[in-house]
C-alpha cells in the first residue's frame, strides 16, 4: 500500500521526466545561472523563466468534474434521452468514453457527495442523507479528499456549485482543499419557499468563505447554472498554464428547477428540459474553452450526477429510463448514473463500457493518473484507469458492489447478480397537483429479491428460488461488508467506520 505524503514540493519537481521534469529542470538551472550572474536581480531572471513556461503546456492532465444534481439515466440524448437536449454532452460521450454502469454509494446529496470526493463508502465516512442548514455534521477534516490530494501533486483546485458535506464554516470546501468556491452550501430546496416544509432559513451564496448573497431568491436560481459556468471559466482562464482541478457540482436539476431566460422556453419540451440544456450549455462553454487555451488533448472532462430522478416531483424530475424507481432507493434508479468522459487522444473516441463502476472510483483513479499519493487510511474505490482509457473492457473477476441506504445495507452485487435484502422503500403513490409541487409516497417492502441485470434490467423477475447459490454466495459476500461497516436490518454495529466532523457548539 502507498503511504501519504507530506507534500512539500512542487508538482514539477515530484512528477517523472517523462512527464514535465526534464524541461522544469532545465529551466530551474537557467535561473539560477541568470540570478548568479546578476547578483540578485531576481525580477530580470523571473522573465524569461515566465516566458519559456508558456511555451509549453505542462502534461499532467488538467481534471474538469461535472457532477449534476438528480440528473437521471436517461436525461441525456446519449443515454436515451430526447434527441437535441444535450448536444454537446452527446458529443463529449462520441468523442469518448460512456460508462453504463456507474454508481452513486446512496441515492441522495451528502451521502453521494462523499464518496465522490473520498473514494468511500458514505458509512466509511459515516456521511448520511442531505445535510440540513445549520448540520451539527460535516466530512472529516481528517479525510483525505480529491481536492486535497491533487493539490498536494500541485494542483489548483476550485469548487463552483453545490457542496453540501457541512455549512459550519470550518467545515466549507477552503478547509478540505478547495483554493476556490462560489456557490451554495447545501440543496437549493432548503428554503423559505419550499413546497412542504416551512421551517427552512434564508438561503445564502458563498464566495470563498465569505457570504455572497444573504437571502438566494427565485431570480438568483435562475443564474446558478450560469455563475457557476463562469467562475469555472474564469479559473481555467487564470489557471491555463498550471494544472488544474475544477469540480463543477450543479445545482441544478435538483427541485427548484430554474433556467435562465435564455434558456426558459429553449427546448419546447418543458421546463426540465430547459434546465437540462443549460447545463449541457455548462459543459458546452467549458469545453470551448478548453480548447480556445489549447487544452483540449490535455484535460479529462468527466461527466455524471450525484443520484437518480426524484420521481415525486413528477413533471419536474428526470427520468432513470428502463431502470426501476430513482432517488432514495437503492433499486437501479437510484444509484445508476449516466458516465461520460472525455480526453482527446487518451480516451479513445466512441466507446461504451459496462463495467461496473461508481463515484467511490475517481479518487484513486484520479490520483494514480498524475502520479500522486493515495490516503493512508482504507477506501473503497478502485483505479479504473484501464476501463477510462479502454485498455480493457471490464474487470478480470466479477465485483462485488454494496448499496447501503442510511445505515441498512439492502443490496448486494456482484456482476450482473443483484440480491436485495428484505426492506422497505418509497415509491409514488399519487399525481403532481401543480408543477413544483411533489406527490405523494407510500412505503413498499421488498422481501429477498435476486435479479439478473443482464437479463432483468429493470428489476422485475425474482429469480432468487431459481439459484439458490447464488443467493448463498451473495450472502456470504455481504456478511463481509456488515462485519465492517455495519448494517442495521440485521443490527450488526459498523466496527470500522470512521467518525463524521461534529461541530462545537457554540458558546452563547
Ligand atoms: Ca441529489
């Protein structure tokens, strides 16, 4: 196992000469020869130095993460979705690589962010549910994040969209390694005007750490999507000649949906819609200007959403396609999430890959592309670089995939085999009366249910009297997880789960 390092030195000096060492060198005893030779005049020897470094660009790959907010399996043209909604993101997927098969670690906000940024099961980081304003819990300073670690292989980091793994601000993205952030704390449903629930506080915008706009209003949503765009174009303006990470989480389409007024109307096929064009628009101007400061072949553009379609908001909410129920559930529709990647002459154009992968991934994968040093501590994820880069198709032995909701561990997986634990869970139950208005849900319970993905896609046939081994064996497999993390259907208590931040209270 790597260790962590203490990250004192440049990116320059701690990446191969294959990569970038060989000219930084050069560079670094030019310097020095200058700044002998002129006894001091720092400024004079900078020049040069400054103008042999835009020459070239450095050749770690830049990282660009889009990650939208209840954006379903089929909202995208590419994944099935209405044709014309999302061009550029059909074109990023026939540039590069489609992930079929990708997953979330729990249907809903916080918990799903958290293994996104910590490459872990949320109950590792015992990150549950959608973190409410004012949450006494937070991500653990402690944990070792994307953000962080790239940082530490000298990288610029920057955050413009939803965050939502704790508001205290001690707890805001500049302290789990953020240079940058604009943008909201947590969901943009968590105020004053939410259709249910009427106890909600004020919603701000944060700049940095500071608070931008005290009081978010249904004008102000209308901009997110935009703002967001811009910051992040902004950075990769002020950032072009050094490496970069710009994680773009999306506030949208997450209920309030706004669009902007030049998109409102757009697509003549409703106000989702629209609101899913103007983030393909995100993605769109982002990669223009990637390629306007020739970046283009030097930056991985990955695309994917933090959980399914909230179905109870009905004509407001995506659609999970051929999948079964959506968001909060640990059927298909919940966890499965559309995957593009692109990266000009690494990913090889036009590919779809049905390996199963999930969020838990990008941590180590990311890492080990730029050479950096993964967490001391366990994670969950593993380096699908061979799957990204299309050097194989899938993985040599079936893997083995746990779908925890809060604390009950309801399904297991391994390869195409799914097994559902006895549990219950929601499901629609009514009509929308009015848009923006959620109906209602009911509780279903599902006894022990195994499905063939391959076959059953959408989870309808039980199969589980059919193959009693496999049943056998899937239950063996979960045993091992419930003995580590825990899973309170069975009560067995999470004996290697780690501590979640817990905010002081403050002193009157
Ligand atoms: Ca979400």
């Amino acid at each position: 196992m790597q260790t962590a390092g203490v990250a004192t030195t440049s990116w320059q000096e701690r990446l191969s000469p294959e990569l970038f060492g060989l000219r930084a060198g050069a560079i670094w005893i030019a310097s020095l020869v200058l700044f002998s030779v002129t006894g001091g005049a720092l400024l004079r020897a900078a020049e040069p130095v400054e103008a042999v470094l835009t020459e070239e660009k450095p050749r770690v790959p830049n990282i660009v993460l889009f990650f939208a907010d209840d954006l379903g399996y089929a909202d995208l043209g590419c994944f099935g979705g209405a044709a014309g909604v999302t061009p550029n993101l059909d074109r990023m997927a026939s540039e590069g690589i489609r992930f079929t098969d990708f997953h979330v670690s729990q249907a809903v906000c916080s918990a799903s962010r958290s293994s996104l940024l910590t490459g872990c099961y949320s109950n590792r980081v015992s990150i549950q549910g959608a973190l409410g304003p004012g949450s006494k819990t937070g991500l653990a300073l402690s944990e070792d994040t994307i953000a962080e670690l790239l940082k530490r292989s000298g990288y610029a980091t920057a955050i413009y969209g939803k965050w939502h793994l704790g508001d205290d601000p001690g707890l805001l993205p500049a302290a789990q390694g953020f240079d940058d952030y604009f943008g909201l704390p947590y969901s943009n449903d968590m105020w004053p005007f939410h259709p249910t629930a009427k106890n909600f506080p004020e919603l701000p915008l944060i700049d940095g750490t500071d608070v931008k706009i005290k009081a978010v209003t249904p004008e102000d949503q209308k901009n997110l999507t935009r703002w967001y765009t811009e910051h992040a174009v902004d950075f990769i303006d002020k950032h072009a000649d050094s490496p970069f990470f710009v994680y773009v989480p999306h506030s949208m389409p997450h209920v309030p949906i706004y669009a902007s007024k030049d998109f409102e109307g757009k697509t003549g096929k409703g106000l989702h819609a629209d609101v899913i064009a103007e983030i393909d628009w995100s993605v769109g101007t982002i990669l223009k200007k990637l390629s306007d400061e020739g970046l283009d072949d030097n930056t991985l553009v990955i695309f994917t959403s933090d959980n399914g379609p909230w179905l109870s908001y009905g004509p407001h909410a995506g659609s999970a396609g051929p999948l079964r129920e959506g968001k909060g559930t640990s059927w298909e529709g919940g966890t499965r999430v559309p995957f593009v990647a692109r990266w000009p002459g690494k990913i090889p154009a036009g590919k779809t890959c049905d390996a199963l992968t999930g969020t838990i991934d990008l941590l180590p994968t990311l890492v080990q592309l730029v050479g950096g040093q993964l967490p001391e501590r366990k994670i969950d994820g593993k380096d699908i670089g061979d799957l990204l880069f299309a050097k194989k198709m899938d993985w040599d032995e079936p893997r083995t995939y746990y779908y925890y909701w809060i604390g009950e561990l309801q399904a297991v997986r391994q390869g195409d085999w799914k097994l559902h634990f006895p549990h219950t869970y929601r499901t629609v139950a009514g009509e929308v009366k009015e848009p923006g208005q959620p109906a209602p849900y009911r509780e279903e319970k599902i006894e022990l249910a195994l499905y063939n993905l391959a076959e059953d896609l959408g989870e309808k046939e039980n199969v589980a009297s059919k193959n009693p081994e496999m049943v056998r064996k899937l239950e063996l497999q979960a045993e091992v997880m419930r003995n580590e993390l825990g899973d309170s259907l069975t009560g067995k208590m999470p004996a290697a789960a780690r501590a979640a931040a817990m905010v002081k209270k403050k002193k009157d």
